[in-house]
C-alpha cells in the first residue's frame, strides 16, 4: 500500500470536512449541537483540528445519526437494446443540455411506469421519457428568458 503524501492527506481531509459539513446540513443541526458532538466523539469542537481518523469517527456517528453518505461516482449511458438506440441518445442529448445526472431520466421511468432501468424500457414509454425531459427543457428555458 502506497504512503500518502501530505497534500494527498490534505485533499482528503478537506473531502472529509465537506461531507461532515454536508451532513450537518442534511441533519439541520445547529451549531452548538453540531460543536457538542464533535466534543463528544473527539474531544475537539472543531473539524479543522481533526485528523483523519478522528473525521472519520464523526461521519460514523453522523451515518448512525440519520446522515445519507451519497456515491459519487459518475454514471454511465445505459447499454439499451437496438430499437431503443436512437431514443436514449436522445434522452442523453436533453439530461446534457439540462445538466442533468442519467438517475434523473431512471427516476421519470419509475415514476411513470414503475420500472427502474431505462433500458427496459418499450420505445413507446422511452418516447415519455422523452417528453417529458423536453417539458423540462422548455420550463428551464421559459424560466431563463423571464
């Protein structure tokens, strides 16, 4: 395992110190309360002075608190079947013009019919998907011209 530098260890602690930042958000914890349990679980009532370990330690106790560590790794286009092709290009062609994350046209495939995978899709229902990013698109659009 290879030893990490010091502005390796410092990217990661700044990382770290967002997450804990974020989550004190999703919680909506105050400060004094969020202080109190960095006190509790560390000894130390700032997240600057933590270590890695220690800020570690703190994303625990926020994870058991209710915090939702989300993933960040990037998503792929789906690998649809041939007659769906054309359509998730197209649906790929309006998430990147919106700047849109692909969970976003998953999430309106289940919302609509229930399944969870674009690629599963019928074309008829891709085609909803399609309407309805275009709907989307142009409400963005509206809102920016306004």
């Amino acid at each position: 395992m290879k030893k990490l530098t010091q502005a390796e260890i410092e990217v990661i602690r700044k990382k770290k110190i967002a997450q804990i930042k974020i989550a004190q958000s999703q919680l909506s914890l105050e400060d004094d309360v969020y202080r109190a349990l960095l006190t509790r679980v560390t000894g130390k009532s700032s997240a600057a002075k933590l270590n890695l370990k220690e800020l570690d330690q703190v994303i625990d106790e926020l994870v058991k608190q209710g915090f939702v560590v989300k993933s960040n790794t990037k998503q792929r286009k789906p690998k649809p079947r041939k007659e769906l092709t054309a359509m998730i290009s197209k649906i790929e062609a309006l998430l990147l013009d919106n700047n849109l994350p692909w969970n976003y046209a998953h999430a309106i495939a289940k919302r609509q019919f229930g399944v969870d995978k674009l690629e599963w899709l019928t074309y008829e229902q891709c085609h909803s998907v399609v309407a309805a990013l275009q709907i989307y698109a142009d409400r963005q659009k509206k809102k920016k011209e306004a």
